[in-house]
C-alpha cells in the first residue's frame, strides 16, 4: 500500500490563539492524532471525544472525529462482511442457512431410519419430511434471537463432522450395524446431542466463521490428498485405507483450526483458497492422464493430483493472504502542528 501525504498551507493567515479553556487538550488532541494516523479509529474516536467534551469550540477536532467515525464504520463493516475477527453480528442469511442444513439433515435422517426399519413405499419420505420439519422447527426454536455466521456454521460443522465421525466409521468398520434399527437409533441420537453441543459451543464462543471454513477446509482436503497419495500404494484393506483417510481428516481440521486463531481467515477468503484446490485437482486430473493414460498405473496421477492440489491451495492462500488485513480510509485528513495552525495533512491510500 502506498501513501501519498500532501501537506496544504494556508497562506495569509495566523494562528488563531488558544480559546479559552482548551489549552490543556493538545497532547489529547496530539494523540488522536496519532491514533488515527496509526488506523486506531475507535481510540481516535474516544480521545476526540475527550477533547471536544472539553473544549467544545476547538477548531479541527469535530471534522476529525467525522473522520475517524467513519474509519469506525469501515472497520466494523469489513469485520460483520469478512468474518475475520470476532464481533459478527447477526444476519437473517445465517439463520436461514442454519434452518435449511438442519432440514437436509432431518430428511437424510428419516431416509435413513426408514431403511434400517424396512419401510417402502411412501413411508420413507412420511419420515423425511417429519425429520426435515423437527431440524427447521428446532433450528429457529433454539435460536429465536438469529444467530452470527460464525455461530450457523459452527452449529453446521458438528453436524457435518459426527455424520462423518459416526456414520463414516460405522460404515466401514462395522457395515452389518447399519442394518440395526437400535444401532441407527443411538447413531441418530448421539448425531442430535452433538449438533446440540456444537450450537451450544458456538452460542457461548462465538467463533469467526473463516476459522470455522478454514477448519472443514482443512479435514476436506486433507482427506482428498490422503485418498489419492492412497491410491498410489498397495493397502489391502478396505478398513486401513479408510482409518488413514478418517485420521488425515481429524488432523487437517485441528490443523486448520489452530491456523485460524493465527491466520487473518474470512468466511471469502476460504472460499477462495477451497476454490484453488478445485482447480488444483482439476489440473492434476489432465496432467495425470498426458503423463499415465494407463489405468493400470496408477502410481503417477495418484501423485501428481495430489501435488498439484496441494499446490493450488497453497497457491490461492499465498495471492490472498492480505485480503483480510485492516485497511485505512481511502482518505484521511489531519491538522498540522497544534490547535490553530493555519494548514492540514491530507493522506490518501491506494
């Protein structure tokens, strides 16, 4: 970024004597100065704020808390938009969004309840739309007063991540379980008193909703990455190439998590870098049929889709790493020296 500071004096006058009662405001004035200068709006607010409780007819200090209410607004809009830092507020899309997750999962539920009991016919759907109508109802029930992003997706992802914990695990180690109506019913239920959890997590917590994306992000790929390494070797079981699959999944999005709490992280930015991946894997997929057509040699695509994917999410991180960094007013404007001075500075950011 750069800072272009033009610095405009007005000619044929003098300064204006201290006014009575405002001599003793300078070094306020001085630091909110500073502070605003620095990208510190709130504290330039407040200290402008002091000054002008002070000494009500002070020349400047009104035009520059304008100023710096406005870098105020700015700030706060980016934080509400982005997701990046903690302070969301609340948005009728999130709760839309929370209620219609947890009715897809109501309805994947009643199917699935429906097949351990032997239902046919219209039955199965009866029990699908009865789960899609608990999920909607109990999501805006428990949530009458809206939720943050940051609290649907987190409310979202322990849903996502016990289907997958649960279900996923049950399916490839204990197949013949799923034929249970008593073991779908504790499944069901165990699935129920995680969401509840996570909702519960997120409605105390209040995470920012990028280090949650960062998060699935992170056990998404992971487990794509170890999928294809997986390809390329020789395990037998069906059951180990799935525990592998299961555990780099559980390590990218603890992994993810943690980058979250050091990495500026917008709900946007994830986006893109999950966007990168695509196109990373995409690419893999052509470079890997130029190199091998064979599909009896799976050794090289299995590594270069798998390379190349790694490469386009690091790729999409590195181009967007300043895309949640704090940014200045593109204008800025601020007297030169102290009260009564007869010029001002004028910044611009571009």
């Amino acid at each position: 970024m750069l800072t272009a500071l033009l610095l405009v004096a007005v000619s044929g006058q003098t300064p204006a004597p201290p006014q009575e009662g405002c001599a003793d405001v300078d070094v306020t004035y001085g630091r909110a100065v500073d502070a605003l200068a620095s990208g510190l709006g709130a504290e330039a607010l407040s200290l402008l704020e002091d000054v002008l409780a002070r000494c009500p007819t002070h020349p400047s200090a009104r035009a520059l808390a304008r100023v710096a209410t406005r870098q105020v607004e700015l700030t706060v809009r980016r934080v509400g938009e982005g997701g990046a830092r903690r302070g969301e507020s609340t948005s009728p899309f999130a709760h839309a969004e929370l209620a219609a997750f947890q009715g897809l999962h109501g309805f994947a539920q009643g199917l699935a309840f429906s097949a351990a009991t032997s239902q046919f016919g219209p039955l199965p759907v009866v029990y699908g739309v009865i789960g899609s109508v608990v999920g909607v109802a109990g999501s805006l029930l428990l949530t009458p007063h809206g939720v943050t992003h940051g609290e649907a997706l987190t409310t979202n992802s322990a849903t996502a991540w016990s289907v997958w914990i649960l279900g996923a695990s049950t399916a490839a180690f204990f197949p013949q379980a799923l034929s249970s109506p008593g073991v779908v019913l504790v499944y069901q239920l165990t699935t129920l008193t995680l969401t509840l959890a996570g909702g519960a997590l997120a409605a105390n917590l209040s995470p920012p909703a990028g280090r949650i994306s960062l998060m699935n992000s992170g056990g998404f790929w992971s487990a794509v990455v170890a999928a294809l390494f997986l390809s390329t070797s020789a395990v037998p079981s069906s059951q180990a190439r799935f525990g592998v699959i299961f555990g780099a999944s559980v390590l990218g999005g603890a992994g993810g998590l943690l980058l979250g709490e050091v990495v500026p992280m917008s709900r946007a930015r994830a986006l893109i870098i999950d966007f990168g991946g695509v196109l990373g894997f995409a690419v893999g997929v052509g470079l890997s049929l130029a190199i091998s057509p064979e599909p009896s040699r799976p050794l090289v695509p299995g590594v270069a889709m798998a390379s190349v994917t790694v490469c386009g999410l690091a790729l999409a991180g590195v181009l967007t790493r300043d895309m949640d960094l704090p940014r200045l007013p593109p204008l800025s404007l601020a007297p030169l020296g102290p009260q009564g001075s007869p010029g001002f500075s004028l910044g611009m950011a571009f």
